[in-house]
C-alpha cells in the first residue's frame, strides 16, 4: 500500500491531533533511520499505524483482543492501552495486508518497548516520544541524545516514562523494566 493511500486510511479512522502525531513521528523517524543508516520505508509505514487503535475504548480494545485472539496479560487488563499496539498490528494485518515483521516490531514495541528491540525499533520508540508536537521540558535534550546515543536516549525516555507512571500511579508494564535492565547491562 502506498503511504499516500495509507495516510488516508488513517487520516479517516483517528482524531485530527492523532494524525498530526503519527506524521510527526513519520518525519522524525525517517530522519533518524537516515542519521543511523537504517531503512527508513518500513518504518514511516508503522508510524502511521502505530496509533490506528489508539483511541478506542478500554472495553473495546479488551473485546477486540479476545475476539482476535491477541493474548491479554494482566497489566493490558489493568491498562487496556498497552494493547494498543498489537491492536495496531492485527488491524493492518487484517484489513490492509500489511504483515512486514519490521513495520510489526516496531508498532509492536513502541508503547512499553521490550528487551529485545531492533535499532530499528529503538528509533521508532524514541521518535514517538520527541516528535514535533510534542511539548515537553525534555524534548529538546532527549531529540538531541537521540541523535548522538540511541542507547543512552532510550535510557533517559525510559526513565522519563517510569517517572510519570510513578507519579500518576499508572501501571508499568514489565518489558519497560527489562528493556531498562538490559540497556543498563551495556
């Protein structure tokens, strides 16, 4: 599927400021992919899926999964939002075809992140936090290391996002806390 076709697809199925979203992550990710010399396509492809299942309701991201047969761990049931992803990656499977691993993976991975993450991957989780609407204090630093150091910039996003559950009292999926250990292993 082209991305011409593929961000009408999205733009038809989410709210204006979800879009603006994903084609920030789409900007940001491709001039990350180029920094770092990795193919750039599969991913500007999964920054415009990765949210397609974003804005549904708990009760319907949990109905969906079972109904898909997406396994449920306790924490998705805890926080229905963590599935949104997989959500993502059943969606474009099912009705556009598209069943690239590195697109999956990366869509996949980019929420919680998870142990076993690609550069690519890594990429694609760090533009989703620094691309341009995004507003935050730390932006500018976190965009800056993301250039110079992915492991150290995944690092600090992480430590940012455990941060703000902490804080809010959300749940922390457990792959954010191996990702971390591993990252520190290095």
């Amino acid at each position: 599927m082209a991305q011409q076709e593929l961000k009408d697809w999205l733009k038809a199925r989410v709210s204006p400021r979800r879009f603006l979203h994903s084609m920030g992550v789409r900007e940001v990710v491709a001039e990350l992919a180029r920094l770092h010399g990795v193919d750039a396509e599969p991913l500007m492809k999964a920054a415009l899926l990765h949210d397609c299942a974003r804005e549904l309701p708990d009760e319907e991201m949990l109905a969906r999964a079972v109904e898909w047969g997406v396994p449920i761990r306790d924490v998705d049931r805890e926080s229905p939002v963590l599935l949104h992803g997989r959500l993502a990656v059943e969606t474009a499977r099912r009705e556009l075809g598209i069943d690239d691993p590195r697109v999956a993976s990366a869509v996949l991975y980019h929420t919680a992140g998870h142990p076993d993450m690609s550069l690519s991957d890594k990429l694609f989780f760090l533009s989703d936090h620094i691309e341009p609407t995004r507003d935050f204090t730390w932006v500018g630093e976190l965009k800056a290391m993301a250039r110079e150091d992915v492991n150290r910039a995944m690092l600090m996003a992480i430590d940012i996002n455990l941060k703000h559950l902490r804080a809010t009292g959300k749940v922390i999926d457990p792959h954010t806390l191996e990702l971390r250990d591993v990252l520190t292993d290095r």
